[in-house]
C-alpha cells in the first residue's frame, strides 16, 4: 500500500502540461467543467446564447436609464451597435443556425456561457457610468469596423450554411478562399467596433481573452477536423487562420 501511495503521484507528475498553450488547457477546463456538471436541466447552448444576445439591448437600456444617459450620443452609437447586431444574432439563429451550438449542455456549463458573455457589458456601463463621449472620428471608424465585421460574420456563415446543406465537405472558395475562419474575423471586427467606444482597455481586455482562450483553441481544433480532407493541406498553404492570406505568413 505504501509504494503504491507513493507511485501515484509520479503518475500524475508524469504528463505535466507544459507544452500545451494555456489557451489548450482553458479549453479542456471548459469541456471538464461541462462533463462534471452534467447534472441539471439539459439544453442546447444555442438557448443559453440566444438568451442573451436578446437581453443585451434590454440591459443597455437599463444602464441608461439608471445613469441617466439619455443625452450621451456614445450610448445611443453603442446600444444601435451591440443590440441590432442581437437581433441579426438571433435571425441567423432562426434561419441559418450554426451546428456546433446545438449541442447539449448542462446548467452550470450553461450559466458559464452566459457569463463569459456577460464580458461584453463592460464596455456599456463603463460608457454610461463614466460618461464617456466618444470623439466623432472615433465613431465612424467603429462603425465602418462593425459594418465590416457584419457582412463577413453573416455571410460566411450563410456561405457556409447553404454549402453544407447542397455538398458537405470542405469549403475552399468565395469568403472562405483566404482564410479559414472568415466568420471568427467578422465577429472579431464586430465585437471590437462597440467595444472601443469605450476607450479603455479593460473591455478590450476581456475580447482579447476571449478570443485567445475560446476562440483560437477552436480555430486549432477546426484545423486539426478538416485535416482528414486530402485537399486541406493546399487549401491551408493557400489561407491564412484568421487574417486572409493576401501576402506569405498571415496569421
């Protein structure tokens, strides 16, 4: 009893996680934190995502009204922004769903959706607690960004949508020629369009942790999918991850 007492924590010694990225090893605590509570209500995280992309333009509302920000032009720019782009959110959710949000969950890995979500009303009640007036090139240049990232979250999407549905396999051409995520950088240009109404980096912050600690672990496991098509090695020499591949060494 002894040595086996004292080989088990060899054991766990043994596989130390330093070669994975953190960004692997958040990912893998997220799916562990998913299998553990597998107790509770079962429902599919498109609900959980849903939810709250439709409360979003509800709560900014509610920030100003609280602080009384009826007057500030930033909060009405940020509220138009981040709540049609709820809406659109939920249109998609109800004409062109993405598979991967189907499926279940439990509660608490649910709730933890919602809270990673939450992330994103940071920028909100800081523009309306702090009273902070974005500069008019400042606006324009967000918007242009959020414009931008609507039209490539959303078409890529329904892109790769209707491609599915008609030929599954791998798609290699109109938005997704040049990179393979065309969706993630879409929503990337959205996400940052409202966020830096702010001026601060702490909402710029938790995008940015979201995006290397979600977003990219799934890019690398997308990869590492889409590997078993025997095209996929010219198609990813061709592309770039995220940024599209216009010159040698894009991300």
């Amino acid at each position: 009893m002894r040595q086996m007492y004292n080989q088990s924590p060899k054991r766990i010694e043994e596989p130390e996680r330093v070669q994975p990225s953190l960004a692997t090893e958040m990912t893998k605590a997220a799916s562990l934190a998913s299998s553990l509570s597998s107790y509770g209500t079962i429902m599919r995280q498109r609900q959980f995502i849903d939810t709250h992309k439709a409360i979003t333009p509800l709560v900014v509302l509610g920030l100003m009204a609280w602080y009384g920000q009826w007057h500030s032009m930033t909060a009405w720019v940020y509220l138009a922004l981040h709540g049609s782009y709820g809406m659109l959110w939920l249109i998609k959710s109800r004409t062109f769903p993405d598979r991967q949000w189907d499926q279940d969950c439990s509660l608490l890995y649910g709730l933890l959706i919602w809270a990673t979500l939450t992330l994103y009303w940071i920028a909100p009640w800081m523009i309306t607690a702090w009273d902070i007036q974005a500069p008019p090139w400042l606006i324009g240049i967000c918007t242009s960004a959020f414009v931008f990232g609507v039209f490539l979250h959303f078409t890529a999407d329904m892109q790769k949508h209707n491609s599915l549905a008609l030929r599954p396999g791998l798609i290699t051409t109109g938005l997704w020629s040049r990179t393979r995520n065309p969706n993630y950088l879409g929503e990337l240009l959205i996400y940052a369009g409202f966020t830096s109404l702010a001026m601060h980096w702490l909402p710029l912050t938790a995008l940015a942790a979201v995006v290397l600690l979600l977003w990219f672990p799934n890019m690398l496991r997308k990869d590492k999918s889409l590997s078993r098509y025997t095209e996929f090695a010219e198609y990813k020499a061709r592309s770039g991850r995220l940024l599209p591949k216009l010159f040698r060494g894009a991300l």
